[in-house]
C-alpha cells in the first residue's frame, strides 16, 4: 500500500517523461501523459477514502534508502494534510494536458516540464522534513523557468522571469537559515517533531517567525513581496498561470502550517498582530487594484492575492476553523483560479486579446463558455453555494472569537473588494455591448467545456456540500490543538 | 622498489637538494627524452614542415595524456602494494601521510581534461609550449611533498613563470598585455613571498614544516609577541598567496588578464593555480593555524567577505564571459577561504569542504569549456556573449549542457554546484558565524543573476541581432562526434545524479584529510 500510494506516481511520472523524450509523436504522448495522470488521481483518491480520518500523523510513509542523509533521512509519507493537496495537484494536471493538446508549439517538451512539476510538487507534498520539502521547492523553478520564458508570448516575459526566479530565491534562501536554525534547536527536520518543546527564547522565535513569515510570504503573494505575481501570471501561458495558481501559490501556506505554527508557537500571539496587518492591508491594495485593471489576467491574479490573504487571516486567528477555513480556502482558490485562467485562455486563442477595453458581449457568442464563466466569477466573489463563500464565512468566525472589529474591516474590505472588479469582470466580457471589430468566434469546444464544467461542477458541489472535506479536517484541526498549539 | 629505501635513508631536514633527488624528477627525465627524441627525424623537410602544425602538437598532448595515465596507474600500484608509506619520519603535525597519491591523481586527471580540452581548441601550439604545460604538472604532483617553504616558493615560481609564457604566447597582442600584466603581478607577490620566508627564518629559525609545527605546538617561552609576530609575518605570507588566487583586496589583475587571455590560457590558469596554491595553503595552515588562528580568523573573515561581494558586484555588468568567469572565480575563492576560520576547532571539516567546492566548481567550469569548444567561433578570443545567443535553436545538447552547468554554479538544488554551497553555509552556521553567513546567502543570491543572464541567452528565443548559427561557425565545421556527445550526456548526468554520491565522496576525503 505505502509503496503504491507513494512511489508509483513518481515512477509513473519518470517514465512518462523519459518516454516523452524519446518519442516525437504527439498523439501518443499525449495519451500517455493523459493516462498517467488519470490513474494517479484515481490512487490518489482511492487513497483519500483509506485515509483514517480519525488519525493524526503520517499514515503511509516510505523511506528512501541510498540516498545522502544530510539533514536527515529521505522519508516520503502522506498525512491527512498533504492528501487534500495532493488530491488536488493530480486534479489538476490532467485538465493542463487536455488543454494543451493541438494547441501548443513543441508539446512534447512542454508536457515533459509539466510532469516534471507535478512530480515535484508531489515530492514537496509528500515531504516528511523540511530539508525535503526545501529541496524540491526550489527545483521547482528550473522548469517553471521554460515553461513562463519561452511559451509565454510578449516581450516583458523576461522581466517576469526574473522576478518570479529571484523573488523565489530569495524566500528559500531566508528559509535556508531558518533551516539551519531549526536544525540546530531540534536535531531533526522531521515535521512531526516539530511539535515539541523547543529550547529557543522568545526573542529568537520572534526573529525566527519573521524570517519564515518571510520566506513563506513571498509564495503566497503578501503586500511587498508579491510583484512577482501580476507579472508571471500574466506573461505565463495559459497552464502555466494555472499551475502557479492553482497550486504553486498553496505551497506557502502548506509550509506555514507545517513549519510556523508548530516551532514559534508561544510567539504567535505576540507576531500574529504584524502578519494579520500584512495580510489585510494586501487585501484591501490588492482589491483596488484588481478593480482598475485591463489586463484581465492581472486582474485575476490580484485577486488571487486577496483570497489567499484571506485565509492567511484565518490562519493566524487562533481557533479551529481559522485553519480548517485556510486550508479550505486554499482548495477552492484553486479550482476557482484554475476556472477563470483557463476561461481567459480560451478567450486570448480566440481573440488574441487580455484587454479588457476590446471584449464584450460574449454571452451572443460564446453562451456556454459565458454560463460557465459567470458562474465561475460569481464563485470568485464568494456567493453563497460556492466553496469560496464556506471557507471566508469559517475565516469570519474565527475572526469573531479573536477580534471583532478586524472582521468588520476584513468583511467589509474582502466582499466589496472581490464584488468590484468581479462585477466590472462580468459586465464588460460579457454582458457589454458587441463589438463590431471582433472576429466571429466559435464556441468551446467538448474538451474546454469539459474542463471549465468539471470545475464549476465541484465548486458548486464543495459549496453545498462542503462536509467531505471539513469532517476530516475538523478532526485534524482538533489534534492540531490537542498538539498544545492552540 | 626503489621508493621505500629512498625514504628510508634520506633526511628530509633542512636539505633542499633531495628535490633534485626524489623520485619524481623521474617523470621529468622520461619526457625529456621523449620530447628530444621527436626532434630527429629522418624526413628533414617533413619535420620542418610539421614544425608548428598543429597535427604535431596534438600528437605531443595525446603523448601527455597517456603520459599521465601511466604515472598515474603506477601510483595506484603503489598505493595498493604500499598503503602505509610515511614520508616523513616524524608523523606530528603532518596529516599527508602517504595518502598524498589521492590528491596526485585528482591532479592527474586534472591534466588530462585540460590537455584533452586543449585539443578541442585547435589552436596553433608551438612546439615548446607543451615543457610550460609540463611545468604545472610537476609542480602540481611535487608540492604536496615539500617540507621545505623554500622548495614551495621553487615550485610556485617555476609554475608561474610558466603561465606567464603560455599567456603571452597563446593569442593575439592583447594576450601579451595580459601576460605582462600577470608577471608583474606574479613576480610583486613572489617577491612578498621572500619577505615573509625572510621573517619566518628569523622567527623559527628553519624554514622547515615540520619544525615549525613542533615549535608552534610545543612552545613553551613566552607566546604573547611571538603571537604577534608571527601573525605580522604571515600576513605577508597570506596576501603574496591571495595575490596569486585573486582574493579580493588583490584582486585586480584577474579581471584584464582573464579577458586578455585566450580560452586555453585561461583554462590552464584558472584551474591550475587555484589547485597548486590551495595545497600549498593547506600544507602551511596545517603547521601554522594553532596558535595564530586566532587572528587570522578576521583576515580569512576579511578576505572572504570582500571577495564575494566584489566578485558578484562586479560580475553584474560584464558582457564578456571571461570576465564574468574571473568574477565568478573570485567568489569561489572566497568560498575556499572563509572555511579556514573554523580550521582551529575542525580541520578535517574545513579542508574538506573547501577542496570539494572547488573540485566541483572545476567540474562545472571544465564542462563549460568542453560545450564551448563546440560553439567556438573564431571571435570568441574576446569571448564576447553575443555569440552565445540562441544555441538551443541549432544545437540541443550543447545547449542543455550549458544550461545545467550554469544552473549548478547558481546552486540549484539537484544539481552538484548546491550541495558544497549549502554545507559550507551550514558549517559557518554551526561555529557561530552568522552574520557571515547571512551575507553570503544573500550575496550568492546576487551572483546568481549573472548565470541567469547567460541562460536566458541561451534558450529564450529573444530577438536579437546576433544568433548562434553554423555559418558563424568558421572553426568547427564538422558536426559532434559520437565520443563527444557522449561524453556530453555524461557531464549533463553527472551534474544531476553526483549528488547522490555525493556523502561517500565527503567522508571519503575528510578521512584523507585526518
């Protein structure tokens, strides 16, 4: 069982890339990867439905032998955590490549770059220490590095790689001494034992805190540090923006679950003031500018900026549902996110324009991509029946508990934020007036509607009926505090 | 054989002819006669003609190498049949205890790349410059053995006054600007280096290693201005030393020598001189860092600092990747240095994370030459990175090379350039040295952007003015062998999986070291 659930995917993954390499035809490797892929998210949810949600701890774990244990052993294992993102990852994947199938320049070499993320991203995942997860985060760039520089179309994709490169960097080598500082208080690097009685006085965890507040906030876009963010998702391809928003952005808030709040937890009270202020004022600067934005992918990534902030409000507020709604949050931001890149790179194939100023009246001629869009807009703006609407609703009573002004604000300052430029998103694409200089244009196609209606079919389903995923993460949240952090 | 009665019966004290009489000169004399034996052919006007073609000189290089090979098998049969060999009587002090071979070899196969590179190169070699190639060998393969300060000033002459030569002599007439440059440089340093064997004489009394670390161990007069003193006199030794590895207080003359240099002479100076006088500096710290450590740390701290910070500053703005390399070369070595400042408490540790970074920086700069020469162009003497451009449209392998080799001196992590960084970092760390830390974490982080230019050249297709194509290519009009892309796809492996070996190499060597 162990061995299935966490090797196979990565052998699987490595043969497909090898093969990838190897082989020119498209069709086959296409089929392939699609296949692989499929599979992975069937033992992955095979694997969901074994998990024993009434457990904390690693419940399948592998250990790799032969490897150099610098920092500790290489230990693969899977906890109640890592299952929802995992789950998500291997959702995702297949839906990037059913897109990019006869529609991208050198497909072979693009999915090779794509499989090697995701098995990255499992690796990270999948991760039972910190020097692990260190590793395959910065791996990461090496392929995100083709995938936004040469399939993205402009000019300023350049500048965005810099920035997504560097920003990156500097967050991991900040980690990379907390890292050593955490491995010198405790020994391991294990996260399990991060839950232990540490020996550091609280003003090493107060710098302690800032340095990995640091290093993790540079993932998730907060305020100073989050310029990377407009500029990669906008001069990325279309996949490439939703693997950096459907997941790249969650590995922040992973790293903070399993890394902040367990080493500086007698500091959080005292530091949690500074994180929830950052997090707020990105809300709110990150809102107004989505709402004068063009550029429709801009302002899809500021927003995504907002809701990941959002939780982060959650997160700090020191109750059980503050992380059973981040962690939720962060679930539905990706499909949502995924959902409306994908809809904007439907919209730029047909079209060949992000700017907002020459689209309109969509609804006459795209009515199914248009249903699907608004509903996926309308999830964005967190509307009761979407997952979106559960996990800010559990962020406010949380906020409750801590401070009821805060929620006034954040309430206030999240809703009218999101409604703003989401409404100015709807009108303008597509209940505007028709442009006569817009190219008669087809609908989607039965795999874009696929995509787009699989998307909104389980936004809609999380909405409702949200309960498969929160029981378990109420029991976890409940081991999290019996865990003596909350 | 010969060698243990050799050992047996000679007295190493104070007695500088047994460099004349060791073994080793053996090698010198087979080649000489080789190369003399060349010269008489029974052809006159073949061997007139074949003078300075360039179909001779290879054959000499290829000569070399199989040269090397050979002396290098022998000293693997004599580490096998002789494990225990003691050069010198009295063990105190000295770690080298017949392990020196190890390192022998890593030289060995040094030379091997290099003159196998040289030969990628086709460039027009005079007959002589392959005696100036041997000088480095014999340096590099006798200075582990010396006692003697006197027989490592010999050694480090002869060496520099070779690469005086091959630099001049390699190019066009800017190589000889650089190589005057160089000279004066090198010579200024030597003559430091008289001085402080000047001061060390009246100090110790003998020049000799072994002495000076008894003295240094068992001294019981008073140590407070002996302390002093000898921190004054080694200064003088450590900056005629950093003058010759271009640390940065003294670090100009690498930027305009580097550029000046054709990419043979380059190859050979930065890879052999940062070898020689880094075994040069771990024979003398082993004696000497006991009791003067103390001071010292601030100028290894010193040293190393400004030379990471001058060397990613400076590399920021550089459009030519020879100088970009001297840049990137500075940095290195400012890595290499900062790990003696925990020598005191850990040797082992220290000397083997220096020797390691810099085997792999090698490799990595090594790697880059080799997929050069398969892009060389006859303009790339200037090294200018224009050419550079857009190589992964015409040339995959080549390309992808490229790109890996850059990724790992940035320090990405599966990649062998990450691992050397993040232990060293790490180490610092350990002995308390934060602040240090802090800086070079962050100054690496700088320094990467330089390679990331260069990657960003090579593969996202901008539109430039100039591109990487094959009727630019007036030098190599013939496609990749089999051999070669072999040996590509073996560097390109090499960089992704040494990593997982990498454990067994560091215990390996830090056992030589004890």
């Amino acid at each position: 069982m162990n061995q299935i659930y966490l090797l196979l995917p990565l052998i699987l993954l490595l043969s497909c890339i090898i093969i990838n390499l190897i082989n020119k035809q498209e069709t086959i490797n296409f089929y392939l990867n699609y296949v692989a892929t499929l599979s992975i998210f069937i033992i992955y949810c095979w694997m969901f439905s074994s998990l024993d949600n009434t457990l904390y701890g690693s419940q399948y774990s592998i250990s790799i032998e032969n490897f150099p244990k610098i920092f500790g052993e290489v230990v693969l294992c899977i906890d109640g955590l890592s299952s929802f993102f995992l789950l998500l990852t291997a959702f995702l994947f297949p839906l990037c490549l059913l897109y990019n199938y006869k529609k991208v320049s050198k497909n072979n070499q693009y999915s090779v770059l794509l499989l090697l993320v995701e098995l990255l991203l499992i690796i990270c995942f999948t991760a039972s220490s910190f020097f692990i997860f260190y590793i395959a985060f910065e791996i990461i760039l090496f392929p995100m590095f083709f995938i936004i520089g040469f399939w993205g179309s402009r000019g300023r994709r350049i500048h965005a790689v810099y920035l997504f490169f560097f920003y990156t960097m500097l967050g991991s080598f900040v980690l990379l001494f907390c890292l050593f500082i955490i491995y010198q208080t405790y020994g391991t690097l294990e996260f399990n034992h991060f839950f232990n009685k540490n020996s550091l006085s609280k003003i090493e965890q107060q710098i302690l805190a800032i340095l990995i507040f640091i290093g993790f906030s540079i993932k998730i876009p907060m305020y100073p540090l989050h310029l990377w963010l407009p500029e990669a998702h906008v001069e990325a391809p279309t996949v490439g923006s939703v693997i950096l928003a459907g997941i790249l952005l969650k590995l922040g808030g992973y790293g903070m679950l399993r890394v902040l709040l367990p080493v500086c937890n007698d500091v959080i009270e005292t530091q949690k003031g500074f994180f929830m202020g950052i997090a707020l004022l990105s809300i709110i600067l990150g809102s107004i500018a989505a709402a004068r934005q063009i550029d429709l992918k801009k302002m899809i990534a500021y927003s995504s900026v907002v809701h990941m902030n959002v939780g982060i409000l959650g997160l700090f507020a020191e109750h059980n549902t503050g992380i059973i709604a981040f962690i939720f949050l962060m679930i539905s931001h990706g499909l949502i996110a995924s959902g409306l890149f994908f809809g904007v790179g439907m919209v730029y194939d047909r079209l060949h324009t992000k700017n907002l100023l020459y689209l309109g009246g969509l609804s006459r001629l795209m009515p199914k991509f248009s249903v699907l869009f608004f509903l996926l807009v309308l999830a964005n703006m967190s509307i009761p029946g979407t997952s979106n609407f559960v996990g800010e609703i559990c962020v406010f009573f949380s906020l409750i508990h801590e401070k009821v002004w805060l929620l006034a604000i954040v309430a206030i300052a999240s809703s009218f934020g999101t409604t703003l430029f989401c409404v100015i998103l709807i009108i303008k694409t597509i209940y505007s007036y028709l442009y006569k200089g817009l190219s008669p244009i087809y609908d989607l196609n039965d795999h874009e509607l696929f995509i787009l209606g699989i998307l909104v079919f389980l936004i809609i389903i999380l909405g409702l009926c949200p309960f498969f995923i929160v029981d378990p993460l109420i029991n976890y949240g409940q081991f999290y505090i019996a865990n003596n952090l909350i | 054989m010969s060698l243990n009665i050799l050992y047996t019966i000679c007295d190493y004290e104070n007695n500088i002819g047994l460099l004349f009489f060791s073994i080793i000169p053996l090698f010198f004399f087979i080649y000489l006669v080789f190369f003399l034996t060349s010269q008489r052919t029974g052809l006159f006007n073949k061997s007139y003609v074949a003078f300075n073609t360039i179909d001779f000189t290879n054959t000499k290089i290829r000569s070399l190498i199989v040269m090397l090979l050979t002396v290098g098998y022998v000293l693997t049969q004599n580490f096998r049949y002789f494990p225990e060999i003691k050069l010198f009587m009295n063990g105190v002090g000295i770690q080298f205890n017949g392990k020196i071979f190890v390192f022998q070899l890593c030289a060995i196969l040094l030379f091997c790349v290099l003159c196998y590179l040289t030969l990628q190169y086709r460039i027009n070699l005079k007959k002589e410059y392959i005696l100036l190639f041997y000088f480095f060998i014999f340096a590099a393969l006798n200075i582990l053995m010396q006692v003697n300060l006197i027989g490592i000033f010999l050694l480090i002459e002869m060496f520099s006054l070779a690469s005086y030569i091959i630099v001049a002599g390699i190019g066009n007439k800017i190589a000889i600007e650089g190589g005057l440059k160089y000279a004066l440089m090198g010579m200024f340093s030597s003559a430091l280096l008289i001085i402080a064997l000047i001061f060390f004489l009246l100090n110790y009394g003998t020049l000799n290693l072994l002495e000076i670390s008894l003295l240094e161990r068992y001294n019981y007069l008073d140590t407070n201005t002996s302390n002093y003193f000898i921190t004054f006199c080694s200064i003088f030794l450590l900056v005629s030393f950093f003058f010759k590895l271009a640390i940065a207080p003294f670090h100009q003359w690498v930027v305009d020598v580097y550029k000046s240099a054709s990419n043979v002479s380059f190859l050979w100076l930065v890879s052999t001189t940062k070898v020689i006088v880094f075994f040069v500096l771990l024979l003398i710290f082993e004696s000497l860092l006991h009791k003067t450590s103390e001071h010292l740390k601030y100028i290894f701290i010193f040293a190393g600092i400004t030379s990471v910070f001058v060397g990613t500053f400076g590399g920021l703005i550089q459009i030519n990747f020879k100088g970009l390399f001297a840049y990137s070369s500075i940095v290195t070595v400012g890595f290499l240095v900062i790990n003696f400042v925990y020598y005191f408490e850990n040797p082992e540790k220290a000397a083997a994370l220096s020797f390691i970074y810099l085997i792999i920086y090698l490799l990595n700069i090594l790697s880059f030459f080799f997929f050069l020469s398969k892009v060389q162009q006859k303009s790339l003497i200037f090294g200018d990175l224009r050419y550079i451009n857009n190589i992964m449209k015409s040339d995959k392998l080549v390309g992808f090379g490229l790109i890996i080799t850059f990724f790992s001196f940035l320090g990405l992590p599966p990649l062998v350039g990450f691992l050397p960084k993040i232990l060293i970092f790490y180490n610092l760390y350990n002995e308390g040295y934060l602040i240090t830390c802090l800086i070079f974490i962050f100054l690496s982080l700088i320094g990467a952007f330089y390679y990331f230019k260069i990657i960003k050249r090579i593969s996202l297709f901008q539109e430039t003015e100039i591109t990487f194509d094959s009727t630019y290519n007036l030098l190599n009009v013939e496609k990749i062998s089999v051999i070669e892309r072999l040996i590509s796809i073996f560097l390109i492996v090499l960089n992704i999986t040494l990593i997982i070996k990498y454990q067994i190499f560091y215990e390996f060597i830090e056992n030589l070291l004890k």
